[in-house]
C-alpha cells in the first residue's frame, strides 16, 4: 500500500519518548570550555517540507590542522498522514563522517534560493525504517517512495548539511547566485540524509530529516 502525502499545516507532536531525548542529549552535549575544539548542535521540530517531525543530534571534533574534523550524529524522523496517525519512521546514526567544506553552495528546489557558507558533511552509517511503502511530494522536486528497510539496519552513505548562519542569495539554477548575502528568516537549519536510489527517477537524493536548529555550542 501506498499512501500520497504532502506539507499541510504544522503539527506538534511528540518526536519521541522523554527518555530518548535525555539519552542521546546527554551523549552528544558536551560542556563547552573556553578554547574547546568541540561544535555539538540539535535541531528538533517539524521537518521543513513534508508532514513529519524530526530529531537531528550531531558532534563536529576539529583535530590537528592536517585533519578533517570527524563527525558523529543520530537522526530520527516520523511522517504522518493527514489524519495526524503516525505512518512511517526513520532512525539512523552517522558514525564515520568528516567535514568536508565550510562554504559549500546549492540551488534548493523548495524555496528557490541559492543557500551559502554551508557545511557539508559526508560519511558513513547506519539506518532503518518500518516495512511500509510510503510516498511522500519530496523536496518540490518529485514524487518518490521513501526507502524501505523492512524493519533492519543497513549501511548507507550519509550527507548533513548544517547552516549555522542561515545566509542565502538569490538567483537562478543555472546561471547561479546573484545579489546580497540575506540571512532566511527561520533560521539556521541542519539537514541529515541517506544517500538512497529512487527507482522512480532513477537516481540517487539525500533522503532525510530537515529542521531548524533549536540549539548549538560552539559555533
């Protein structure tokens, strides 16, 4: 069964269990010193696309000058249908990824601007999701199925981009950005996503959560 889902209103839901939260808060939230070399970050809220809500918890350690700093984080999403009932869940877990570049650019589908000084993170992990097909109108961009782990674990390359300033310009796809460097309006925001084949389009898209940062040391 497949079921169409598209953005409607913002809803506020339980992303999940109270002891979750505390959990993985208490992993990846460091006590910040003066001179750390540590960035910790945590979006949580509704996705900023489809009818979900999210949970996006990551570490950037910056090492020696020779080195990429080295990222850990852990994901979580739920769509819902239109009634609000719970119809798909995502979980995974960055565990070997490296920031790659901090001033990373891309054309975004979905609001039609060019994003800028992004940090785009690549690496490898873990993700499972329930056994159920579901398609989502995903990103402005196509309609697809979202993955189907059937319930396991299974290894995937994952890209998060983290905006901590929030800077865009405008301009068009192809030609690219022009005018001033703005700041958008919602925020920073932080994005975490399986690089996952889509059968429809035959091709790949970073699929995953995308929220608002709600908090951030260090950056």
């Amino acid at each position: 069964m497949k079921i169409i889902l598209k953005k409607n209103s913002k809803l506020t839901k339980a992303l999940v269990a109270i002891s979750f939260f505390i959990t993985i808060i208490a992993i990846f939230t460091p006590v910040m010193a003066v001179g750390s070399n540590r960035v910790s970050f945590i979006a949580i809220g509704d996705d900023l696309d489809i009818n979900a809500t999210n949970l996006i918890v990551g570490r950037i350690n910056f090492g020696k000058d020779d080195e990429l700093p080295s990222v850990k984080a852990v994901f979580h999403q739920r769509i819902y249908d239109d009634s609000g009932k719970k119809v798909y869940t995502m979980m995974g877990m960055l565990n070997d990824g490296y920031l790659i570049n901090t001033s990373f650019s891309f054309f975004c589908p979905l609001y039609k601007v060019w994003f800028i000084n992004v940090w785009q993170i690549m690496g490898t992990g873990k993700f499972k999701t329930t056994d159920n097909d579901i398609t989502v109108y995903f990103r402005d961009l196509s309609t697809i199925t979202m993955p189907n782990t059937k319930g396991k674990f299974v290894s995937a390359q994952i890209l998060m981009l983290l905006s901590p300033t929030a800077e865009y310009r405008n301009g068009d796809p192809i030609t690219g950005p022009a005018g001033p460097v703005l700041h958008w309006e919602g925020g920073s925001w932080a994005l975490a996503a399986v690089i996952w084949y889509v059968s429809e389009i035959e091709d790949v898209l970073p699929i995953g959560p995308l929220s608002y940062l709600t908090k951030a040391w260090g950056i």
